[in-house]
C-alpha cells in the first residue's frame, strides 16, 4: 500500500477511537415515532415523484407516506451494500499486512458497518416498514462483485454509494423539519462515513492510473455499472404500493421525471467530479453515468 494511504489510515484510526458510536446506546429506540405526523421523511424536492402529476395527486398524508418508504427503501438497499463493502474489505484484509494502518483501518470500517447495518436496520423496523431488498438478479449478481472486485472497480462504487447517501444524509440531519429519528441516525452515520469516504478516495486516487489501458478501461466500466445499478436499486418500486399507486406506471414516471434526475445529479456532484479528476469517468463509463442521471 503507498505510503500516503497509510498516513491518513493511522489518522484515521486514531479519530475512529476518540469519535466513534454505537446506536444501540446512543439512539433512544424507545422514543415514540408516531408523535410527528406532520415530519416528512425526506425533504419532498428529493421524492421521486416530486413534481410529477402523480404526486399532485397525492394528499399530504400521502406524501409524508411515499417520503417514510422511499428513505426506508434507501436505508435498506444502504445497508444491503454495506455488507458487501464489509465483505470487500474482509477480502481486501485477507491480501495485505495487519501491522499495515491501512489494513487496521480497514478492519475498523468493517466494525463501523456492522454497526450501521443494525442501526438502519432498527431504524426502518421502528418506521413499521419491511424490508426492501434489491432485486433477486442483483442481489445474486452483487454475490460475484463482492467476491471478485479489487482496486478502483471496488472503491469507485463504494464511494459512490457513501458519497450519494452521504450527500442526503446531510442535507437532512440539521434540517428541523424533518422527522427526528432520521436526523438522529443520519447524525452518527455522516461522523463516521466521513472517514470512509476519506479512505476510499485515497484508494482512488493512489490506484487510479496506474494499471494499463485495458485493465483501466475493464475497471472503469465495472465500477460505472455497478455505480449505476445501486443508484438505481435505491428506490424499491414497491414504494409506491404504500400510497396506492401501480409500482411499474410510478416507477416509469420517477424515471422520466426531471425533477428525479435533478436531485440525483446532485446529490452524486462531489464524487462524480472526485471520479472525472481521476480519469475514471470516460468513454462507455461516461455513457453509463450519463443514462443512470448521475452527470
Ligand atoms: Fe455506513
Ligand atoms: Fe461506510
């Protein structure tokens, strides 16, 4: 591992020991979700429909409904991918010195992610919301990914996906309006992806470049499909079954909505340009970002 990479690994892990949570403790799960009818989930300008006729033709209620489903559906489809990262970065331990900062760090990100995955888990259990699970072909197709993915085809989506969250997240953890069980789990998420992120982006920037043109190519368009696939993944169709609507008419006009592809080109700005500075955002990759609305 280059030298800078473990610079900021052993900065890294000496932040994650001073600042670290743990949600079973630091979240009160008991307090009572129901005592804030009127808090939307997510601010409505970032729920799919926003703007279309569909969602004139939703009540209020009904709003309040799609935006608790549709972040329910991002934080399950979040930490679905949090445990292939975890497996990603098992594999990556696996190869590499555990006297290494770099590996140590890694290893400390596994144990964040675990405890993300239990706290969105409870959080989408205290909404009243199932499970919304990615796909059966994706989630079969993710099992080759995580087994497989090295070097920038693995970090690129995974910043990718940190990065889009990461951008929600804090939009909504400081915003009063919105209802206070996500502000609470979005506060302690953003604090410790912040390092992951950190992390990742270092991985990039030391790796990209550095491997021939064909192997550069291969993994630009893989981590670009795989980029575009959790984005898309991240809005269940049967969201809009919560609200009465027909999931494919609704996830066709989600998809066709400029407001949708707006809010998705911005939440994914900052990692979109991290990618382009390093070259990993060209040719077929370009195409693939560009038809997913993530440029
Ligand atoms: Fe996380
Ligand atoms: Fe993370």
């Amino acid at each position: 591992m280059p030298d800078s990479v473990d610079q900021l690994a052993a900065r890294l892990l000496s932040s994650s020991a001073k600042n670290s949570y743990d949600p079973e403790l630091d979240i009160d799960w008991a307090a009572p979700v129901d005592d804030f009818p009127d808090a939307p989930f997510l601010p409505f300008e970032h729920v799919s429909l926003y703007g279309t006729a569909l969602w004139d033709g939703l009540s209020h209620r009904q709003r309040i409904e799609l935006s608790k489903h549709e972040l329910a559906s991002v934080a399950s489809t979040g930490l679905w991918f949090e445990i292939v990262l975890m497996h990603l970065l098992a594999r990556y331990a696996y190869d590499e010195d555990p006297q290494a900062p770099s590996t140590q760090y890694a290893l400390t990100e596994i144990g964040d992610e675990t405890r993300h995955v239990i706290m969105f888990a409870h959080a989408v259990a205290r909404m009243g919301v199932p499970t919304y699970r990615p796909a059966r072909l994706i989630h079969n197709l993710a099992r080759v990914y995580k087994a497989t993915a090295r070097g920038t085809a693995m970090f690129a989506p995974i910043l990718l996906a940190e990065e889009i969250t990461d951008r929600l997240q804090r939009l909504t953890m400081n915003d009063e309006s919105i209802h206070p069980l996500v502000r609470m789990v979005n506060r302690i998420h953003v604090v410790e992806e912040a390092r992951h992120v950190r992390f990742a982006r270092a991985e990039v920037a030391a790796r990209a470049g550095r491997s021939g043109p064909l192997v550069r190519l291969l993994s630009n368009t893989v981590a670009a499909v795989v980029g575009a696939v959790i984005a898309d993944a991240l809005i269940h169709p049967d969201v809009y079954v919560a609200v009465g609507l027909d999931p494919r008419t609704a996830r066709r006009a989600a998809r066709e909505n400029p407001h949708h592809q707006r809010s998705r080109r911005f939440l994914a700005a900052r990692i979109m340009s991290f990618l382009a500075e390093q070259g990993m955002v060209r040719g077929p990759a370009r195409v693939i970002y560009r038809r997913a609305h993530l440029i």
